[in-house]
C-alpha cells in the first residue's frame, strides 16, 4: 500500500510560519488583508471562500468580501476590481473565477495589480512563474504541489514529472515551477496520444486533467509518487479526484488523498501570498519615503 501524503501536516507547517510573519508585520503597522471577490453564489465558490476566510483569519489575515450579484455588468466589475486595486489597505485580491460567460475574463484580469495577485491570474504573475525569476505568486494549488513535496522531503531533480492537465490554472504553471526545480517534465492533455503510456514513465505524476478518475489502472507502477488536485462530487455526495484512488493507492509509492491532500495545503499557500504581498508592500513604503526624504535633503 501507498504512503498517504496529507496536506494537513504540510499546511500546519506552513501556517505556523505564516502566522509569525503577520506578528512581525504587525509590530511594523502593517495588517495584512486579503479581499475576496465573488460573482454569484456558485456552492463550490462558496466553499473555497468559507476555506479561505477560516484560514486567513486563523493566522491574524483580516478577510473582506466584495459580493456581485450574477447579472453585474463587466465594466462595474472592472471597475470595482481596480479600485480594490488601488486601496493601499488591501493586499492581496482572489477573484473566484469562472466568471459568468458575459463577464470578459482577461478584462478582470487586466484590472488586478500583479503585485496584489496572490493566486496567479495575471500575465505579471503568469510571466514571473515561466521565467523562474520570483515575481509574481504561483496559482495556489499548482504552488501547493510542491509544498508537499518538499515537506515529505520527496526529491524532484533528476526525476520525470508527468503532468496531466495542461490548464493556465494549474497544469502549465504546476509543469514550470517541476521544471524550475530541476525534473523533467512531460506535460498530457486530453489529445494526447497514449496517455496511459506517458503516465506509466513517470516517477511524479499530477493529476490536474480536470476529469473524474479520468487516469485508470493504467497509469500507475511501483515507486510513483502521485499528487491528485481533481475536486469532484459524485451523485452520492462523495468527493473524488482526477485519480481512480482504490487502484492507485495499491500500486503506487505514495499518494495525496482526495479530499485532505494538495486542497488543504491551498488555503495555506494563499494566506502565505497575502503576507508576502504585505511584506513586499512594507518594503516598497519604507523605499519609497527613503527616496522622497533623499530627494527632500537635496533640495
């Protein structure tokens, strides 16, 4: 049977380290703050928001809430997008996506300041992820992965990473930040060819095609590490993966469960963003008045 990698231990971690550094902030009068906006009352939105809010204010992360109704128009959301984006008492901005098919997504997107985007929407976030060179924050649950990764101490230089899923939200950016740590990656989607084939090689394998218990027997040798971001309800009620898990579980080397696995470090990632984009905000504030007191002295 599989050793089972949990996210509770991995969030935990990282929770605790999060929380010290909303203390220092604190002492230096900055109160980290996370603004959640939501269209509508999709229950799966809903939910993460309810995860999101627990856990932000479980470390001191003050949370608000800006709440649309599902017929807003595109240019109000814009607009009220860029005006949280402006306010110098908010830190990070989540925009629960999808959006409605009225609302322009890359508009939205476009509003948000990649400095105060802590879930990795924005081409300035996407753009830092591919170039490696740590600006901007990864997605949360892509970042997650890796989390949990290092927290197990599970080695990727060297080893072959297969991702399935090839989407902006998790699959390409969970492919760059393997690659960045030195694996080599294969990244699958729904045309390729032999899917089976190219899981079967990997040593890592995230499942991120978006499908339910979409990579089968199949998929699975001896040894694999395998990390499950698929969220999907059954008609009974049960949350599934992308994973057939009974299957796996007796094949593999270790395993995320679904759910308690790479969607309960998320949540974690997130607030983490937050403080970071707080922190970065101190240290713009203090060069900035460094600049201005230089510039005064120069007068």
């Amino acid at each position: 049977m599989a050793d089972i990698l949990y996210g509770k231990p991995v969030a935990d971690a990282l929770a605790d380290e999060t929380a010290q550094r909303v203390d220092t902030l604190r002492s230096a009068g900055i109160d980290p703050c996370l603004l959640i906006v939501r269209v509508g009352d999709d229950p799966g939105d809903l939910s993460y928001e309810r995860s999101a809010t627990r856990r932000c204010e479980s470390m001191g992360i003050a949370v608000r809430t800006l709440c649309f109704e599902p017929d807003v128009s595109g240019d109000e959301l814009v607009c009220a997008v860029r005006e949280a984006g402006s306010d110098a008492s908010v830190h990070g901005i989540l925009i629960l996506r999808p959006l409605p098919a009225h609302i322009d997504d890359r508009a939205v997107r476009e509003a948000l300041p990649a400095e105060k985007d802590v879930d990795g929407i924005t081409d300035g976030s996407l753009s830092g992820v591919y170039a490696g060179n740590g600006t901007g924050y990864a997605p949360c649950t892509a970042e997650a992965c890796v989390r949990i990764l290092e927290h197990y101490g599970i080695p990727v230089e060297g080893k072959h990473a297969v991702v399935a899923g090839r989407s902006l939200v998790i699959g390409r950016p969970a492919a760059m930040l393997m690659l960045h740590r030195h694996a080599t990656v294969t990244i699958c989607h729904s045309r390729t060819s032999d899917l089976a084939g190219h899981c079967l090689q990997a040593d890592i394998l995230i499942a991120a095609s978006g499908s339910r218990e979409a990579l089968t027997a199949l998929c699975y040798r001896a040894g694999q590490v395998v990390l499950d971001v698929g969220i999907h309800v059954d008609s009974e009620g049960r949350v599934l993966g992308d994973v057939d898990y009974e299957t796996a579980e007796r094949l593999v080397g270790a395993i995320t469960p679904v759910p308690g696995g790479v969607g309960a470090v998320t949540t974690a990632v997130l607030a983490d963003h937050v403080v970071r984009a707080a922190g970065l905000a101190l240290q713009t504030g203090r060069d900035r008045r460094l600049s201005e007191g230089g510039r005064e002295r120069n007068i």
